[in-house]
C-alpha cells in the first residue's frame, strides 16, 4: 500500500498563477485534511473533508480551494497565488474515529516568487 | 481556541541520555492527544496516541503520559539513538481536526 500520495513534490511559481495540488490515499478513509507547514508556525490546517462530498474550512482557508473527488482524493487549488503561500503542504488522510490518527503524505514544496 | 506549546524548541544530547520532550495545551476538552515525528524534508510519523480518558501510552523506547486537568503531555524517550535525531511535534484533538505545537527538534550526538 503506497498509503497517502502527493504531487507534485516541488513546485515554483509566479505570483498570480494558478495550481492545483493532489492528494491520493488507498486505506479507504473517510476524511482527508490540508496543512500547510511553516517555520515557527507549526502545521495549520488548511481545508478537511469529514467524508466524501463535504468540505470545511479550517484555520487559514483564505486564498485556497478544495475538491473531494471521491473518496480517495482530495485536492487543493490555489487560483492566484501569493508570495504568502510559499510553505510545503501536507495531505493527510484518517477513518474519522476518535481513536485513530492521522497519516500524513511525504508533502509537496511551493515556492511563489 | 487552543493553543498547543512545545518546550524546548531544540534539544541536543549525547546518545544513551534519557530525555523528556513537554507538550503543553489551554483547552482541556479533547479527544485524545498524539506524538508525532518528522524527519527532516519528510512528512509525519505517528509514534503514540493517547485517549483522553488514558495515563499514558507506551511504545518500545518511547513513554508519552496526559494530565488532561493540566494541560500537559511529556514523551520520555529512553536509552536516546542518534537514530532518534528528527524533530517531535505535540498535537491534541478536537472534533475532525488536530491542533499543533511548532515541535522539539532533537539531535542526539553519538
């Protein structure tokens, strides 16, 4: 089981491009969730999705959009980028029960010049 | 809103040291309370989860207790490996979302 993919892994763009980052998972898990992860910030929490076809926003939503696909996939757009939103993002997938973790995909890293 | 403390922000000991990592959080009403590591350009690796109605959880070399009453959580890590040099974030959960420390980075020298 490859467990929670992202793509791309790096990333470079100029402000004001547009960019869709992907998330997979294969453990048939109900809910996925975005961070971003930024240095003396911590991981915050972009976007969730509690099941398939529904979506919540989550500490910093300002200047992202999601998809829920299916159940496997949940992506993250970003339709105009910022110099703000250079940070590495994680995926990550879990089952929804409070006694379950989380399992974080390997991150991709955006730079916005 | 809560907010998750991780003291001290970096650690460096020489290896076979036992060391303790603390987490400290302001709200009181989670779930439960987990131990993740982060490797260096990685993504994150659950070590421990802890319910909120548990004392502790223990895995191999690694301890993590909860006083939820307090607000606060430790990792002891025991017989420490350079192996263990990653850095070690704190996080609490609330409904669908976890909350983060900004992490422990440990080096440990062999």
């Amino acid at each position: 089981n490859a467990g929670v993919t992202q793509t791309p892994k790096f990333q470079v763009l100029k402000t004001g491009q547009s960019m869709t980052l992907q998330c997979a998972q294969d453990m048939n898990h109900n809910s996925m969730y975005w961070y971003r992860q930024d240095p003396g910030m911590g991981l915050r929490l972009i976007y969730y999705s509690a099941s398939e076809g529904t979506t919540d926003k989550g500490e910093v939503p300002n200047g992202y959009n999601v998809s829920r696909l299916n159940k496997r996939e949940f992506s993250l757009r970003l339709e105009s980028a910022a110099p703000s939103q250079t940070s590495v993002y994680f995926c990550a997938s879990s089952s929804g029960s409070r006694t379950d973790t989380q399992y974080f995909g390997p991150g991709t890293r955006l730079t916005v010049l | 809103k809560q907010e998750v403390t991780q003291i001290p922000a970096a650690l460096s000991v020489p290896e076979g040291e036992n060391l303790v990592l603390n987490c400290s959080f302001t709200d009181s009403a989670i779930y439960n309370l987990q131990w993740f590591r982060q490797d260096p350009g990685k993504g994150l690796t659950s070590l421990l989860l802890i319910q909120s109605s548990q004392r502790e959880q223990t895995s191999g070399r690694l301890n993590a207790s909860l006083d939820k009453s307090s607000g606060r959580s430790t990792l002891y890590i025991a017989a420490s490996q350079p192996g263990d040099s990653a850095t070690y974030l704190c996080a609490v959960s609330g409904f669908q979302k976890l909350v983060f420390g900004t992490g422990t980075r440990l080096l440990v020298s062999p």
